[in-house]
C-alpha cells in the first residue's frame, strides 16, 4: 500500500537561506509543501521563489509570537499561569484574531490559494488559539489545517499544556465543521522511518545556511537515507493541496 506524507517545511519568509532551503528541497522532490510567514523578513523573496517554481499554493504559518510574549530566543514574557490567564481574556483573544486575520489576508492578496493553516512554534496547540483560528479559517475558506492529537513538542520552552481530552474535543470540532487534517503529525526529517498513521504530516525546518539544525535538516531530506526511507515505506509524497477532500490514505 502507498503511504501518503506531505513533507512541510515550516517558516518560509523568515530568511533568505531559509528560502533557498525550502526552494531546493522543492526542486528535489524532498519538500512537498511550505507554510509562509507573510510578515516576516523575506517573505517578498519568499513569495518571488515560488513564482518561480511555479506554486500557486501554499500554506499560512500565522506568527503571534509577539502577543504571547515569546521571542526568537526561547524565551517567554509571561509566566505559564499569566499567560493561561491571558488566554482566559475575549479582548486578548480579540487582538491575537486580528493579527491572525491580518496575516491571512495578506497571503490571499499575493494571489496564492492558502491550501492550509498552522502557527509558529504550534501555539494553536492551546485550546483558545486553536478556536480562534479555526473560526477563522472556516471564514475564511482554508479547507485543511495542523493538528496533532499527541499535542506538540516545543524544544526551546516550557511545554503547551496537553489533555487528551481537550484534544479529543479539538479533534471534533476539526472533524464536525470537515476541516481536513492528518492523521498523525511528526516533526523533524529523520522522523520519517517512525510515521506509523497515515495520511501523516512531516514538519521539516530546512535553510541553506545559518542555523546548523537547520542545515541539517535540509542534508537529511537530500540525503540517500532519506530516499530509501521513502521507498521503502512505499511513501508517496504529496502536498496538502493533493490530499484535501480525501479523508483515508490511499
């Protein structure tokens, strides 16, 4: 049997070898889908590359970053139970929505089809963020969207809280208003081997250059190991655009 696994590289528009990363796993066949940060630094360079490869659609990586109070670093403003607290707040929710809504319009005037949605560093992983985009990208026709019902992993701060049944209720809402979604996500290129549900999604960081992670990731999709663990698995790799309207591995 086929597998379907869209390999999705995360943060494009952050920098310039950020872009060239994800261009070349593109170009090779190794990335399958991209998610854009509009606001963020290079995203006009973002948005020329992939003019060039001839995508019309993409994926919106919403960054709220600022509001919660993370920066590039790791590091968090808020103390967890303050910002739970904030969470807690229709009119602190109502100034995330209006930077989440601003981003969303701003892909869709660039003239790309937003084919799905997720956030920087999975802070839709929080039940309230996690509503308030989902109301918004039922408003404003995103058909698919990030979820991982084992809840998400952050490397660099404390942990999103996870209550499985929190996220069985979040899976519901997904499922109720037909918002497609994988069956399973993982993170990280050398995860590949370990996707056990299908359709999955694989969320990769690749860059040219800068961070070394990051070059690392992009040698990992490019690497030999890799295209074995593809065909081995019989893995096809497909973009969200392929997989929306379907709703079981083929």
């Amino acid at each position: 049997m086929i597998h379907s696994v869209i390999v999705n590289a995360d943060d494009l528009g952050l920098s310039r070898e950020i872009n060239k990363g994800i261009s070349k796993g593109m170009e090779k066949g190794v990335v399958s889908d991209a998610s854009l940060m509009i606001e963020a630094p290079c995203s006009g360079d973002a948005l020329e590359g992939l003019k060039t490869l001839g995508v019309g659609h993409i994926g919106i990586h919403v960054n709220i970053d600022e509001q919660i109070g993370w920066d590039i670093h790791g590091k968090e403003r808020f103390s967890r139970n303050d910002l739970m607290s904030m969470l807690a707040s229709e009119d602190f929710l109502a100034v995330c929505r209006e930077r989440v809504r601003a981003q969303i319009e701003k892909v869709m005037s660039s003239g790309l089809s937003p084919t799905h949605i997720d956030s920087h560093h999975h802070v839709h992983g929080f039940p309230p963020i996690f509503s308030m985009i989902l109301d918004l990208a039922i408003e404003y026709g995103i058909p698919a969207m990030r979820f991982s019902a084992d809840g998400y992993t952050l490397t660099t701060r404390e942990p999103i809280p996870f209550h499985a049944s929190v996220y069985r209720t979040m899976r519901e809402a997904l499922e109720r208003e037909q918002i497609f979604f994988c069956k399973s996500m993982m993170e990280g290129a050398r995860k590949i081997p370990d996707i056990s549900s299908f359709p999955a999604e694989l969320v990769v960081h690749p860059s040219s250059g800068g961070d070394p992670w990051r070059e690392g990731e992009l040698e990992t999709l490019l690497s030999d190991a890799f295209h074995e663990a593809v065909h081995d698995r019989d893995v096809h790799l497909v973009s969200y655009k392929d997989l929306i309207g379907r709703r079981s591995d083929p």
